[in-house]
C-alpha cells in the first residue's frame, strides 16, 4: 500500500490516490484522497478489509500515517501483520510502485492534459489495469475472482460454459496462482556498480509525485558512484558536489558521449 501523489488537484479537491496492490495476482485497487492521514488510511484498509477480507500482511513505506497509533491498533485488532520499508530500497514495494507509474501514465493519457479531470477518469483506468491480461495470459481480474470481467463493450451471446470446461479453467488458475507465487518469492536481480562508474536516476517524480509530459526527461544526472552502501544502495556525487543515497532500482549506467568517435569525414553521425 502507497500513496500516489501529489498530484494536480482535482474538481472534487483530491489531491492523492490511496494504491493497494494485492500481492498474487497484482490487483489493484485505488481510492481518491484529499491528504495524507492515518485517519484517511485507516478508513480506506476497512474498505480494503469490507470486501476482500483480512490480509495476512500489508506493505508500506514509512511514512507518519502508516505508523500512527491508530492504524497500528486496525493492524493489531484484525492480526494483521504490518511490514515497513526499508530505506532507499522502493524495489521492496514494487508491485504497488510499478502500479503507480502504471496509474498515472494512464490518467495522463485520458485527461489529454486537462488533468483536474483526473478523478473522473480513475475508474475506467483501474477497469482497463484490472482486465489486462498478465504474462501468465490471465488478467488480474480472473487471478482474484476466477471469472472473466463482463466489461461494457461485450454484449455477444455466449454459450454456457460446460461443467467439465469451468473445473478445467479453476484448476488452470491453481496452477497460474501457484506459478505466480513461486516467482514472488524469487528476488529480483538488479545491475551492479562499482565506486566510479557514472549513473543516470530515474526522476522522482516519474516514480512517485506528479503526471508529467511524455517528453519530459525520465532521467537525471549524470552521478558519479562514491560508495556501495546494503541493501544495493549507492552514495552518489552530482556534477555539482552534492551527495545524494539511491537504491539500484533508480539507477541506470551513463555512457559518456565520445565526440571524436562520432565526427568522421566531415560530418556528424
């Protein structure tokens, strides 16, 4: 669970999108928020629980609202347990933060640069994240509910879906189920740096604030590694001397230009 934002305010005075991403089958739910309180969270995990149940464990970062006294005693009356981020490490949240860069590319696009309109628009992205379908060829949808979404463009009849052919389709979702969860235990591999090497970082707020323009850069930099600190995080120098701590999910390595290599026989390649 993370929050998106800030982003432009919306006609409804939302200024935040409360994200929660279930962790087997990666669907996705987000609710419009005007701030950033524990009262807000609290609120919304009993939406969560409302619906789908108690989750075994819930995911954040460590921010002041997830560590309030009351959405700690929520987590403590329901069994939840409650697992924090660790530092300069967001790959720990990844489901929810590639959701995130996931939901705001997609409101982005459907605002079509009115984004006060964003709000109106945030439940057909998260109809359209729900039914895609996932490397595994299942939506997220049909992981969580075992069913195909019935959505507004699909009036066809359809013939009844035989006994033999339904118990066939649950046990294929087993199987994409179990599949799903063997590779979430697995971790990610993640590039290398050494002390002297010269990274890119992926912009802050691509990843985590606002909706920004397509042609907008997605990194900054170049840094210069100085340190390689646990939890594959760096220590990095700018241009400018500054230091700065990034995880190796933010990084990508620079290759300095050679203009020599580029210029040949009068003309530039």
């Amino acid at each position: 669970m993370d929050f998106l934002g800030p982003i432009t305010k919306s006609n409804k005075g939302n200024r935040y999108i409360l994200v929660a991403v279930e962790a087997l089958t990666s669907y996705p739910l987000a609710w419009p928020t005007k701030d950033l309180t524990s009262e807000t969270v609290a609120e919304h995990l009993l939406d969560l629980i409302e619906v789908f149940g108690i989750p075994k464990s819930l995911k954040t970062d460590g921010g002041s609202c997830f560590k309030a006294k009351n959405f700690a005693k929520i987590c403590s009356k329901h069994g939840i347990i409650h697992k924090v981020n660790i530092a300069y490490q967001p790959e720990w949240l990844g489901k929810v933060e590639r959701m995130n860069q996931t939901i705001r590319y997609s409101l982005a696009r459907s605002c079509d640069g009115n984004y006060t309109e964003w709000e109106r628009a945030l439940s057909c992205t998260m109809r359209g994240i729900r039914s895609r379908k996932l490397s595994k060829g299942y939506s997220p949808y049909e992981l969580m509910f075992g069913v195909k979404p019935k959505m507004n463009f699909e009036y066809t009849f359809h013939a009844p879906i035989s006994l033999q052919a339904r118990v066939l389709e649950s046990l294929e979702l087993k199987n994409i189920r179990r599949r799903l969860m063997r590779n979430s235990e697995s971790s990610n591999q993640r590039p290398s740096f050494n002390i002297g090497d010269m990274v890119l970082v992926l912009h802050y707020s691509l990843r985590k604030h606002q909706m920004r323009d397509k042609m907008s850069p997605r990194y900054i930099g170049p840094y210069v590694i100085q340190n390689i600190l646990p939890h594959n995080t760096y220590k990095v120098r700018s241009e400018k001397g500054n230091i700065h701590y990034y995880h190796a999910s933010r990084l990508i390595r620079y290759f300095r230009r050679d203009m020599g290599a580029l210029i040949s026989y009068g003309r530039v390649e």
